[in-house]
C-alpha cells in the first residue's frame, strides 16, 4: 500500500470513527434533552395548574336574623317641662346637634326629655356637663341601665314588661304627631313614637320603622302580644312605611299622620287591614 493509499485510509477510517462517536454523543444528548424537557414540562405543567386553578367559592354562612334589640346603656334625662312646646323645643335643639332625643311624659304630668346611649356613666357624664357648658340646659339626670324595666325582667317576668311597656305606648296618647322634629307644635311621628316607648323601658330600636321591620322575630298576626310591633305600607304598595305598637283586642297605638294625636286604631279598621305588611316581636 502507498503512502498516499494508508493516508488516504487512515483519514477514512479516522473519519468514521469520529463521525460514529459525535452520532452517539448527539443520540445520548438527545435523549438527556428529551429526559430535561419532559421533566420541565410536567412540573411547570403542575405548577401552571396549581397557580391558575379558582379558588374555590366560600361556602356562605347563613345569618341569624336578630331578634331582640339590645339593651340600652346610660341615658340623659332633662327638664321637667308643663309647657308641651318647651319639651319639643329642646328635643329639637338636641336633634340639631345629632342626639337622637325625644320627649315623654311623665307620671307626674310634666314632660321630660331624654336621650343617648353611652357605655358609660362617666361618658353621659362629660356629654352632659358639654350642654351645661353651652348653656343649653340647666341640670340633668343620669338614667342607669338598672332603673330600665328590662333590668327588672327576671324578678318580673316578660308578661310584666310587655304591660310596662304598653303603659308606656299609653301615656303617648293625646299628643300631637310630628315628623322628625321638623317642628316643636306637631309631636311624636310612628316610628319614633315606638322607638321612644321601647327606650324608656331600656331596648334600643332603630329609629325608622322600615329598619324596625328589619329586626325582631316574625310573628303571625294571631300570635300577637301586648307590646308587639305592626307594620303598614301607607305610602307606597308592599313598603313598610308606618308602625304601630299592638294594645291588645285587635287594637293598637300609633301616630297616625300630620295634624293628628297619638290614638287607637284597629287591625281590622279595612284601610290598616288592607295595607297590613306583618307583626315583629322583640321580647
């Protein structure tokens, strides 16, 4: 064999041989890559899934509908009032200043004023020696949670408190009706006349009687008790617009409208039946 021959041979066999290894380096490169790949895919594939998949929805909790108001803490009481119109007049003052007050008449015949409802003694405290300081009133009384009649209902019982109650609706009655304070000649409107009844016997009521509706128990008209609520749409079809406190013998106590007194009125009067919306316990 030639030189050129065994060059040329060599350079063959050389050649295969290199080109025989890089075919095995590239195959095993391949399937390593192939391997790295896969595995790749399949973890950013889990992971993908996991960081895109909803959340699953809260299952909703139902909640309980409230039924009883909670009861009332300290309380300012003021003035000792013959004159209707300076009791109403204060009333308003307050309103003014956003205390929701109101006025009632007391056992003695006079008309006080009374309102709040602080955590403590000494918060009613501070509230009221704030209106001294401004000259809008001359002294006041602290009403303790305990002087309530709702304080009083283990050693009563609830049949008590509904009649407390009731009395309460009761000494109203007679007195003019008014809307929201607008003005010291006019009186208690619907809902802050039972707002008012229920305070001074130590349970706090919303002061709207649509929101009245929203709380209490529902209760079918032949379950009514002395004391319970009633609730009308006089305003508009199947809206709550007017309340009434339940007197008993189909009869109940309410503000009837503008120009009128605090009176009686029957479930079964056809205008009231016609625009009954339902009844609403809180005791």
């Amino acid at each position: 064999m030639t030189l050129g021959k065994s060059l040329s041979f060599l350079n063959r066999r050389g050649t295969g041989q290199t080109l025989m290894e890089s075919g095995r380096k590239v195959s095993r490169g391949y399937i390593l890559g192939f391997i790295v790949i896969f595995m790749m895919a399949s973890g950013c594939a889990s992971r993908v899934e996991v960081v895109d998949r909803p959340a699953p929805a809260p299952i909703p909790v139902p909640i309980p509908e409230k039924t009883t108001p909670a009861r009332l803490g300290y309380a300012i009481q003021i003035g000792a009032f013959s004159n209707l119109e300076n009791a109403a007049r204060l009333t308003d003052a307050l309103e003014r200043r956003k205390l929701n007050a109101y006025y009632f008449r007391h056992p003695s015949g006079l008309y006080k004023v009374r309102f709040g409802d602080f955590p403590s003694k000494v918060a009613a405290v501070i509230q009221a020696d704030d209106l001294v300081s401004r000259k809008m009133i001359d002294g006041y009384y602290i009403v303790s949670p305990d002087d309530y009649a709702i304080a009083k209902e283990r050693q009563y019982n609830s049949l008590n408190l509904r009649k407390d109650i009731l009395n309460t609706a009761e000494s109203f009655l007679g007195l003019p009706y008014r809307w929201g304070g607008s003005s010291p000649d006019k009186g208690f409107d619907c809902s802050g006349l039972t707002m008012a009844v229920y305070e001074l016997n130590g349970l706090r009521l919303p002061r709207s009687s649509w929101n009245q509706f929203k709380v209490g128990k529902p209760i079918e008209r032949d379950e009514l008790k002395k004391g319970d609520l009633v609730f009308f749409a006089t305003s508009r079809p199947r809206r709550v617009s007017h309340v009434g406190l339940y007197a008993g013998e189909d009869r109940f106590i309410h503000a009837p409208g503008k120009g009128k007194r605090i009176r009686f009125d029957k479930l079964s009067n056809p205008y009231y039946d016609a625009r009954y919306m339902g009844a609403k316990q809180y005791l």
